[in-house]
C-alpha cells in the first residue's frame, strides 16, 4: 500500500515520495515509522486504508503536510497548522533566535509580532522567555483566530494577546520593547513560480510584497521612524536576496546598528535595527 501511494505521490512531483507516504501512513494508523516497518507488508484496517487513501489525495493535490497533520514543528514546539496562515517553517527560527538575543533581559519585557499569522514567532518568543508579555498585530481575522488558538494550546493566554487591525491603525508602537516581523515579501510577478504548496494553499496576503517585494519594509518602516520608543530592536525576515534593500530602508528611515544573519542553510534571512536614542 505505501508502495503504490508512493507512486502515485511521485506522478504529483514530490521530491521524497516514498517517506512521504511512510509519514502518511505513520500518521493515518498512529504507528511511529519503525513500527510501520516491522509491521511489513501486513495490510492495515479497512478504516486506517481509507484515512490513508484520502490523505494520500489531499497530498497528491499538494495540500501542504503540516495542513494534513493538522500541525507543524517550529523552535521545537507544535503549532496547529492550517490555511489560515503560512504554515510555520525552520527557516523562520533564526528570526526567533535573534529576537531572543536583542530583547532587554529585564522583567516585564514586551514583544509585539506584525502580522503573526500562526503567532509562531511570538510564541516562541513568550515560551522561551517566561518574564516576557506580548501582542500579535494581525489584519486578517481568520488569521488571528489561529495565532489565539496557538497562544492557548502553550499556556500563554495571561501573557500573550492578539491584536486584530493594520500595523499602521496599531497603537502600542511606543509601549513595545522589540518589534518582530515575518512580512510579505515575494515578489508579486514570482507568486506564480512557488511550489503548488503555497500557491494554492497559503494566503495570498501573506504572501504578496507588492512589485518588488518590499512594500512591507517601507511601511513598517515608516512606522518605527515614526513611533518606536529610542532603544527599541526591530528584528524582521528577509528573502535571500533582500538584505542590502532592507538594510537601506532601514537606513534611510534612520534606525542604527543595522545588521543580518543568515540561515542554517547559508541565505540571509533576517535584518535587525535599532531606533536610535535621542
């Protein structure tokens, strides 16, 4: 059975066809994949065949897995994953990771997360720093109502809260002690281009930087120029090939100590500045 469902998985054009159907099968009949593998070639119940028949479908069609699972791993915690917002990914942990370093080691510490869609990144924020409050500002409501389901399932409802309007209508720029943000970024005439994943099943909002990826930077920059306490980190991801533009919208809206770090996996992926103190 994962035999044949690998096959059809790799007509759909994934990459790893057969551990994908061992990860299918593994979550349709509760097995972990060493048990599946000692079990052999022994047929499942007829309800695990037709879980697994449909969740074979759903990934044939190139629904994401995380959508199917219900889930998704980031920073070493589960997020409920589905298409309400972009499915959390490893390379947004550097951002976490960052962020963690720049905010004040002090109690009482505040975060605010721009667009958290799933509220990966503020939750991982709030879990690995216990004295530490936050906000995730999200225009979409269907978005929000996942970034507070998120911030239920970790226990963080006395300290992590959801905030549903635009960044610029937000009004706790000033009140903040960092701003973290994984904004829309592709560039408009390459949304077509990315994997069928995320084309058809994460929101376009998310998604859509506008003609050169980069509308999301000027704004929020704007924003900080504007209303961002002095001494304030703004810690924010970048595409591979964004860091020198991003580093001079910072720049130009006057933020200081400006710099980037990469990925594991070697791109630049995240830029942070500092609002200058008077």
């Amino acid at each position: 059975m994962i035999v044949t469902a690998a096959g059809r998985l790799r007509k759909s054009g994934l990459d790893s066809p057969q551990r994908e159907a061992r990860l299918l099968m593994s979550l349709a009949s509760e097995l972990t994949t060493s048990e599946l593998i000692l079990a052999g070639d022994r047929y499942p119940a007829a309800s695990i065949a037709d879980k697994f028949e449909l969740m074979v479908s759903r990934r044939g069609a190139r629904e994401p897995f995380q959508h199917i699972a219900g889930s998704a791993s980031f920073s070493g915690l589960e997020f409920i994953s589905d298409a309400r917002a972009l499915v959390p990914r490893a390379d947004s942990e550097v951002v976490v990771e960052t962020a963690l370093r720049l905010l004040p080691d002090r109690p009482g510490v505040s975060v605010a997360d721009l667009g958290t869609g799933s509220g990966c990144l503020l939750v991982a924020m709030l879990v690995n720093r216990p004295e530490a409050r936050g906000v995730g500002v999200e225009a979409d409501p269907l978005a929000a109502s996942l970034a507070r389901e998120n911030i239920d399932r970790h226990g963080l409802g006395a300290r992590g809260s959801v905030s549903i309007q635009s960044w610029g209508d937000w009004a706790g720029w000033d009140d903040v002690d960092l701003v973290i943000s994984n904004p829309p970024y592709i560039r408009t005439g390459v949304l077509s281009t990315l994997e069928p994943e995320v084309q058809r099943h994460d929101p376009l909002a998310a998604l859509d930087g506008g003609a050169d990826g980069l509308d999301a930077y000027r704004e929020i920059a704007a924003l900080a120029r504007r209303y961002l306490k002095p001494g304030t980190p703004l810690v924010l991801e970048i595409g591979f090939d964004q860091k020198a533009d991003v580093r001079n919208i910072l720049s130009g809206a006057g933020m200081v100590n400006i710099d980037r770090r990469p990925d594991l996996n070697g791109n630049d992926r995240v830029v942070w500045a500092i609002q200058p103190r008077s």
